[in-house]
C-alpha cells in the first residue's frame, strides 16, 4: 500500500521546490505569503494536473490541433490560477505571468527531477496491473 509513498513525496517535494525557484525569479507576479502556503499550492498543482489539465487536453483537442500545440500553454497557464484562486496566500498576477511562470515551472521540473528521479522503480509511481477502470 505504501510502496509508492516516497515517490509522491519526492515529486510533491520537485514541484515545491520548483515554485520556490519561480517565485524568486518571477517575484513581482508570483508570490506566497507562506511556506505553508507553498506547499498546499505545490499538493494542489499536483493533484491539478493529474486530474483538471487532462480534462481539459480533452475537451480542447480541436483548439489544441488548430494551434498546433501551443493552446497548451494557455492550460497549464489556467491551472496554475486555478491553483492561486483556491489557495490563501498565494497569488499571480495575470494571465501571461502564469504562461511564462508555468513554463518555467515545467523546465525546472523536468531538470530537477532529471537528477533525483532515475527512472528506478523506487522513484516511479506504478499504476496497478490488471483489473478494469471502470
């Protein structure tokens, strides 16, 4: 049951520290009151875009083929302040901030978690095998 509760610790722990790093650099349009806001906002982008950013890939798709792919953007943008919108203490303050701090925030995720998640078992969150969905 609990085999896969390092690896959400140390992903919630990257996307901690990665909106850490965006708020420093993005410090005039991305701040939190709190470190305990900081991290309720790095839990609740985790759970966002496991759940609310596939949704609405889905529900985009058409959008998203006509732009090419850059309509992503403008979603990983609105989860971000969907994020700052429930979360007391933390604040964005418009839309192209959150495009370009969201954007940071996925680099800096992708090369923090390069050095600490080596792709070992031990570091992956594995999805039960078998079984049906739904």
């Amino acid at each position: 049951m609990f085999e896969n509760l390092t690896a959400f610790f140390l992903h919630w722990a990257i996307t901690g520290v990665s909106l850490w790093i965006a708020s420093l650099v993005f410090s005039k349009g991305l701040k939190f009151d709190s470190s305990g806001s900081l991290i309720i906002s790095a839990l609740l982008l985790g759970f966002a875009n496991a759940i609310v950013k596939p949704l609405l890939i889905v529900l985009t798709l058409p959008l998203t083929l006509l732009t090419f792919g850059l309509f992503l953007l403008v979603i990983n943008a609105l989860v971000l302040l969907l994020v700052a919108f429930f979360v007391k203490g933390f604040k964005v303050s418009g839309f192209w901030t959150a495009v370009f701090a969201s954007l940071f925030i996925s680099i800096l995720s992708i090369i923090i978690g390069g050095f600490f998640v080596g792709g070992t078992p031990d570091t992956t969150i594995q999805m039960p095998s078998g079984g049906t969905w739904l």
